[in-house]
C-alpha cells in the first residue's frame, strides 16, 4: 500500500542522511568474457611482445580460479597442477577506476603483513583465500592466482601458467584497492548489499 512504501521511502532517506547505510561499491567488477575484450577490462600483464595481459576468472570443477587473458586469444588460461584454457565459463576484470587499483610488493611469508590492505580477490578454492597475483617470468609478466591459507605458513605463494607446466613464485606482486575511493559510477555497485554501519 502506498502508506508503507511512504514509510519505507522515509526510513531510507533518514538512513543516508545520518550515514548510518550505504551501498557496496568497489572499484573493479567482472564481466563474462567472450572472446572480445571489453573496453573498461583492466590491462595487467604484458607478453613478450609487449602486449597486454589481462585479469580472468575461470570456474574449474568446484573451483573460481585467477587467469590470464591475452589480447588477441578467445582462451583464458590458468593453473591446476599445469597450464590449462578454457572459452567456457569466464570472466574478465573490469574497471572504470584503474587509479584506485594498485600492485603491491609481496612474498608468500610477507603477504599476511598486508592485514590493512583492501586485496581483490580472485575466486574460490577451498581452504584457501584466492588472490590476485602477478610476477615476471621469461620477459613476460604474468597474472595468476596467489594462494594464502589461515596462517603464514600455508601460504603457498603465486602460481602462473606457461605452455604445459604452472610455474610457482614466492615474490610477487599482489592486486589492492582503495576502500576509501569516491566512485561515481554506481552502475555496477552491488546494489542488493546494503551495509548498516553502527
């Protein structure tokens, strides 16, 4: 009735004028990717010819893995014991805001010291936190999934794919974001995740 839906408007506008609820919003989102870059998908690699490697996401069985993308391949390909691809269920890294995602140096026993950093996650893998990854290898620099467990020491480190093998780095650079970001563009803000603040 419209005396409810008055109430709910009333309730709502009091809650954003006293920041007490705000809508998710992050810096990056995912697409499905089909073959075509999309023109906001966020370059993070570069092959031996210099050009860009991109950011997927790739389901594999129960799992969400980080790949990597290249500019002219429909493949994404990632690591599971070697280097595998797939067309079929991807996703590509988008943003409209490259400049409040930033690279940071890291180890695989350095990584929990990174406990104030927003870190982009990569998907799902259980027992792990899945991130995202990148290390030079064979005058290319490459993206890949950084595997970090409940402590320090299961942190096992970056894993890259190269033709036929997954090559494991522990230095590497690991993918942040700014939480305190002014984002304009709501268009891909999780717009069903209302947070209450206390």
């Amino acid at each position: 009735n419209m005396q409810g839906f008055g109430v709910f408007l009333l309730v709502f506008f009091i809650a954003l004028h006293h920041n007490i609820l705000e809508i998710n919003c992050l810096p990056y989102y995912w697409r499905d990717y089909d073959g075509v870059l999309p023109w906001d998908a966020f370059p993070a690699g570069q092959d031996q010819n210099e050009q860009p490697i991109y950011i997927g996401q790739t389901l594999y069985g129960a799992t969400l893995l980080p790949s990597k993308i290249y500019s002219n391949d429909d493949k994404a390909y990632y690591t599971w014991g070697g280097e595998l691809s797939s067309k079929e269920n991807v996703k590509i890294l988008c943003t409209q805001h490259p400049e409040q995602l930033e690279w940071i140096s890291t180890t695989k026993d350095g990584l929990h010291s990174l406990i104030n950093k927003s870190l982009v996650k990569g998907g799902y893998e259980a027992y792990y936190d899945l991130y995202i990854g990148r290390g030079f290898h064979k005058m290319q620099t490459l993206v890949g999934r950084v595997r970090a467990g409940a402590t320090a020491n299961l942190n096992l480190g970056l894993y890259v794919s190269v033709p036929e093998k997954e090559v494991l780095m522990d230095s590497f650079e690991v993918l942040a974001y700014d939480p305190e970001g002014n984002y304009t563009d709501t268009a891909h803000c999780a717009k069903d995740l209302l947070i209450v603040k206390s």
